[in-house]
DNA sequence: TTGTTTTTGTGATATACCTCACAGGTGGTA
DNA sequence: TACCACCTGTGAGGTATATCACAAAAACAA
C-alpha cells in the first residue's frame, strides 16, 4: 500500500485519514506467473493497480493470434474498462508474466470511494488524460511507421522493457510477426 | 452553450448557479471550413468543445503524408492534449471541414474550473474513460483486422460520417492509401 | 456558364510483411 | 541428469497493401 500512496502523492497530496480511507477500499493479492485477473468471458468486478510485477493485457482474435494491448507493471491501472464500467463480459485477457503484487478494487468500492473522497477524481482525471495521450502516440505509430521503426520507437521508450518481456511478446505489442521482428533485430 | 449543458448533464446535473459557472469559463467562437484551430508548431492555448460542425485532428509526417486521428463533430472534446497539458508547441493539426462553432477553454481556465467545481471532474473523467476505451477498440482494430474489416467496422459504428467525409480522408483515418479503399468500396 | 480543384476508380508494378517449415538454443523441472 | 516447453533465427514462397500513372466525374469558384 505504501507503493499506492507514493504514487497517488506524485499528483495529490492526502492526509493520513485520507490515505487510509483510500486503502480501505483496496485488498491487496498475490499472483503467480502464469495466472489470469481477467478471463476473456467471465465477469470483470475489479481494477487494478499493480504495486509490483508483469502482466499482458491482450486479446485473442478469431484466428486464435494473440495481440497484446499492454504491458502492465509498476504504478500502472489496468483492467478491462469496458466490461469494468459497463458491468459486461470480458473480451480481453489480463495474465500474469511474473509473479506479481496486485491492489484490487470492485466497481462499488471504486465508485463509492470517488463519491465520499471526490479530489480522487482528480488523480484518475489525470492518470486517464496520460493514458488518452499514450494511447494516441500508439495510434499514430500504428499508422504512420513500419515495423522497423516501431520496434526502434519502442527500444527508446521503455528499453527496460526488453529484459523482461520476450520478442515473441513484443512482436504481438507492435503487430508483427515473430519472424518479421526477428529479421530487423538482426 | 445550450449544446454543453445538455451535453454535460447527460452525466451530472447542474444548478442555474453551476451552468452559469462554467459557461463563464468559455468563449464561443466560430471557424470557417479550412480554417484551423491548432497548427503544428504553434502552441496550444486551449480546449475544444464541437457545439455544431465537423473538423479533422492529424498528423503529417516527414514524408508528407497525413494521419487522422480523429473526427470530432457535434459533442466531442477535442485538442493536442500532449501540446495542451505540457504547454509545449503542437505536433498535431485541428483543422475545419465544415463551418463550426466551437466553445473554447484556456488551460488557465480549465484548472480554475476543476478547482473551483471539483465535481466537474466527475464529469471529465467518465469522458476521459470512455475515449479510453475506444482508443483501445481502435489500437486493437489496427493490430487484428485487415482494411476491409476495418472499414466495414467503421461503416457500422459510424455509417453517418460516410456522409460528411471523403473517402481519401477515411483511408487516411483508417490507415489504408486511398487506392486500396477504392478497391475495397468495389 | 467556364475553368479549376478535388475526388474517385482502375491498371501495372513494387514491396513490406505474413505464413509455413525446420533447426538450434535456453531455461525450468522432475 | 534428461526431458520438455518455449524462444529465436532463417529460408522459401505467398499475399495484402503501397506506389505511380492516368482519366473520368464531381464539387467548387470566378
């Protein structure tokens, strides 16, 4: 929870009472490698915060090919949005790459702890118009570059990324191929 | 500013007192088609919100070709939000295809509004979460279906604008040269 | 109206990327 | 240790889509 409060106080400052009115919404759970927090299919009662590890939020298509919408790890929110808010099935999955450290909230707790601490808001307001921003950048690399050079944007951006994540996964992130990316890495 | 209230009491209902607040905050202003509202390299003084009319948000890169990003039209929000919140010079244009009237938000005057009627962040932020959602349905569009799917998908959800947009400009929104739509329309 | 710009369709050719197939390497596990 | 699952590289061939070129049609402006 520690994790949580520093990252919330990166936008919001909060008083101890306010902090532990936030945790109280929280509950926090342990993942294994491997492990699913959200199952294409099934209902989607909670978002997360990840405090510590990997996950891959992606979707699987038709023919079966995976396609990766994130990464999730340290200080990120992630979950199904649309099945969240809408209270429908999931139609991504939210897997575990590493063993991770998860705070959970269900949509009542979420929406009650906006309505009784409303300057939260403020801090998802933001998160959600960095999240637009990152989301419109991808958008734009997925039309305008080649593979080529949304594999080097990539190493720029989040060359940490490359020591946990395999270039079978990465290839699924940037919508090539395995052996396409294969090929330009060398 | 009819158009914004009732825009946001979709979400949050508002007093005389509230309404008048806002609208305090915003200044009407009307554009010709062809006219832009942000230009590459100049700042981005402020927010966006369509009233009446239909404009493009793209991008151009070193190779001369355009990317849309978007189509706002009656009710969206709608600027260079990396430029916008960072106060930094923009890398996107917002330019008009129809003649429109746009209500016009200074980041000076969107801070103050937040601060001074915090439960209009409520209301940002279910928009901020449902643009969200769709730019994730449009990444992953991009990432798993050909162009034919993708304009198929587009003719669904959005069969108005087919109306009011070239099909050039489409091909440039769904990142297909406008030869390859021209087929595919056949 | 007439001239001008923009849009659209269509052929021919080029290319980025995909799929299938196979082999060697790496790391985990029993 | 031996096995197995997964990852990575690479060749051969196929396909979706891009690019270039041209002409007709439509929209717009004088």
């Amino acid at each position: 929870m520690k994790q949580l409060r520093r990252h919330i106080e990166e936008i919001l400052p909060l008083t101890e009472k306010e902090f532990s009115f936030i945790t109280s919404h929280f509950s926090k759970q342990h993942f294994k490698k491997g492990d699913y927090l959200i199952e294409v299919g099934q209902a989607v009662p909670q978002m997360f915060f990840v405090a510590r590890g990997l996950l891959k939020l992606y979707y699987t298509d038709e023919s079966g090919k995976d396609h990766i919408l994130s990464f999730p790890r340290e200080d990120w929110w992630e979950t199904d949005y649309l099945a969240f808010n809408t209270k429908t099935k999931a139609k991504i999955n939210l897997q575990c790459l590493e063993a991770s450290e998860i705070l959970c909230i269900t949509l009542k707790d979420y929406q009650n702890l906006r309505k009784e601490l409303p300057k939260i808001e403020h801090f998802f307001l933001e998160k959600a118009t960095a999240g637009h921003i990152a989301s419109q950048q991808r958008i734009l690399s997925l039309l305008s570059s080649t593979a080529e050079v949304r594999y080097e944007q990539l190493l720029r951006r989040y060359p940490a990324l490359l020591q946990r994540v395999s270039k079978t996964l990465l290839a699924s992130y940037l919508g090539v191929s395995r052996e396409t990316l294969s090929r330009l890495s060398s």
